[in-house]
C-alpha cells in the first residue's frame, strides 16, 4: 500500500488536536487528524454535565499548575478566552456565564463540536477515525504506521491527552511517544478527581450521599471555597475537585462547613440568648438536619439531649472549632477512572513555549492535556487546548 502524504499529522481528535488542525489547515498545510475513537471530541461531549465549560472570563497563569509556572503564559496570550469566545459567537452558540467566570453552552456541548468540524472541513482537514497508530518512525520525514495504512509527514503533533478517564479512549500513548524520542514527563497524578475513605467516614459520607454544601476546603497553602458533595465513597463537588490538584497521599484536608460563620461567636451568643435550645437546633439553622445529625454522632453524642446553657463554653468553643476546622485525611482518590485531568505529563523544559515543538526532536509537537500544565477546574483546561493548539498551529 502506497504512503500517503501530509504536511501535518495530528494523532488526537480531541480539542487541543481539532483546534491545531483548524489553524494548521487555514494556513494551507495538509492536515490529517487520526483518531481511534469512532468519532472525534467525545470528551468534549461529555464535558460539563454535556454543556461543555469551554473557557473561563478569568484566565492567566494562576489558575495553572505546571513545575514551570510561566509555560503556559505565551500560548495563553496569543489565543487568549476573548478568541475562542469570539469564534463561539460566530457560529451563534447560545451560552452563558455561571459563577467564577465559568462559561457554558446554554443547549449541549454538541455546538461546540459541530463548530469545531465545521471549522476543520472548511480548511480542508481530514479526520481519520477509528484508525490506531502502530509504529512511528523518523528519517527526514516521520514515518506512521496505523491500522489503516502508511502515512508520511513533515510535522507530526501529539494530541492524545492524559491518562484520565480511560472510558473516553485515554490510553497514555502521548507519553509512549515522548519516551521513544528521548523526551522527558513529570510524574502524572489524576487531577480534579472526588476522594474517597475508609470507615468510619466512608459510612457517615455514605449515609449523607447526594448533599451538597458550601464549604472552605483547604490543603497546605491552598484553599477553595465551592460546594462540596458526599457521595457514597467519599466526597465530591467543585471544591474537592479543585483542592485535588494540590493534595498528596497522607495529607490532612481542613474543611470548614461554615465558611461565612465563626461557629465559636455563633454558639456563645446561641448560649446566652437560646440557654434551652439544643446545640443541634442551632447548627441545624444553618447546616442539613442530616449533617448535623452525624456530626452530634461524631462530637457530643454522649450529651446530645443537654441544653445549650448546660454546656461548659470550652466545651461549645471545642464544637466550634471542628466544624470550622474539619480535619480529614482521604484514603485516596477515585484515580483515572473519574478524574478529569492528568497532572504532571511531558516535560515542559523539553518545549518550545512559543510553538509547542520539542526542543529534541524536529518537527515533533506536543500539545492539551499530555503536557504538564493542568488547569483548575472551570474552563481552564479547555482553554490550554485551544491555546496550545492553536501556537502549534501557526508553527506546523
């Protein structure tokens, strides 16, 4: 079977691989975009409860984790939020705002991939699905051996994301490829992934699965303030998520259920102006009546039936402090099978950060999720894609 030619070859359907070729073909270059899934963009399908969170009106290099913090600031401001948001609009994609900055479709994450195909046929993009790569090699030219024949080019890009959610196709084979090219990677971690734990609090969580409160979640020097939500292995939500990236097994993680109140002032004056209440009385004001209920289980079960005014203040202050203060140590995660992004990942000081190129091996591009830069949750990791993308697009 004869090879086929191509100026470009993209190895990844997903968003960073769809916004290169987009940018790639618009400046004439013959792109093909392999990808093993039956259809591109499945992760972005399932994005943001199926809306799809595409960028983040908030953006820099903070809301990034990478062991070179200032990688990701030249891509960042050469295809900046306001660019996508400017595409989105031409295509008259209904969206909207929700809170931190976060943007979302108002109808389905299926706009946003309809956008980027329409993009991608009117530059002349040809999308290969359901083809595996096998072998790639380099003389000159690289040379891709693939389930569905020999191809050839001068450029070849690695947009095969991270190792999280394996459901979704993620098979790791970017880090495959950065190994045979002498290139090195971080060690990876799933980012953005619930926690879970063991008994007792694995039952506790159990029982109270499906609640969501706002709470201040905080690990190290790090701290989030987003709902949090029991499940029945552990714990979820935004602020779990986001606190995730920064947490490392055996680490203690403080959440405050009462982030807007100091419980200690809350409980004394409860004290003076409500001796007969229950302590359970007052914090179910202001916390679920089932939360409340394991923590009385937990804290002050052998005096449950006591009136505030029959509690020492020390003892109040104590209560207090835990609720605000909620020291838990996770047994884990979830891992890759729930976890939204990999941290860690190829190298960063092995990339050009103008053109995503390695800075080993010519004409060979790494881009999304593969690379150790890892957003927070909202936007972030979306608006890498099309960033990093979109600077190996102009270099291709």
């Amino acid at each position: 079977m004869a090879k086929k030619n191509y100026d470009v070859i993209i190895i990844g359907g997903g968003a960073s691989g769809l916004m290169c070729a987009i940018t790639a073909g618009q400046r004439g270059r013959h792109v093909l975009v392999i990808e093993r899934s039956k259809k591109p963009g499945r992760k972005i399908l399932m994005s943001g409860g199926g809306r799809c969170n595409f960028t983040n009106l908030n953006m820099g290099a903070e809301y990034f984790l990478s062991q070179n913090p200032h990688f990701c600031k030249s891509a960042l401001s050469r295809y900046t939020q306001w660019d996508f948001i400017s595409l989105v609009e031409k295509y008259s994609i209904p969206y909207h705002q929700r809170d931190h900055g976060r943007l979302f479709c108002d109808h389905s994450a299926k706009d946003i991939l309809s956008m980027l195909l329409q993009e991608c046929d009117q530059a002349g993009v040809e999308i290969l699905p359901l083809c595996e790569v096998s072998r790639i090699e380099f003389n000159d030219r690289y040379q891709i051996s693939t389930t569905n024949g020999q191809f050839s080019t001068e450029s070849l890009v690695t947009a095969t994301g991270g190792l999280s959610i394996p459901r979704m196709g993620s098979t790791g084979f970017g880090y495959q490829i950065a190994d045979q090219f002498g290139l090195s990677v971080v060690p990876k971690a799933a980012g953005l992934v619930p926690f879970t734990f063991t008994d007792p609090l694995l039952s506790i969580f159990a029982r109270l699965s499906g609640i969501a409160i706002t709470a201040r979640v905080s690990t190290g020097n790090q701290s989030f303030l987003e709902n949090i939500l029991f499940t029945h292995r552990g714990l979820s939500g935004p602020a779990i998520l986001q606190i995730s990236n920064y947490w490392k097994p055996g680490e203690i993680v403080s959440i405050d259920l009462l982030p807007d109140q100091n419980c200690e002032t809350l409980l004394i004056n409860s004290k003076q102006t409500h001796p007969k209440s229950l302590l359970r009385s007052i914090l179910n004001h202001h916390l679920p009546k089932s939360l409340v209920n394991e923590l009385e289980s937990m804290w002050w079960k052998e005096t449950s039936g006591r009136k505030l005014a029959d509690f020492p203040d020390q003892f109040l202050i104590e209560i207090a402090q835990k609720i605000n203060n909620w020291e838990l140590k996770p047994s884990g995660t979830e891992g890759y099978k729930t976890a939204e992004v990999t941290i860690g990942g190829i190298d960063t000081n092995e990339l050009s950060s103008k053109t995503m190129e390695s800075r080993k091996q010519p004409g060979l591009y790494l881009i999304g999720e593969v690379v150790d830069v890892t957003g927070h949750l909202g936007g972030y990791n979306f608006q890498w894609a099309w960033s990093s993308g979109y600077i190996a697009g102009l270099s291709v």
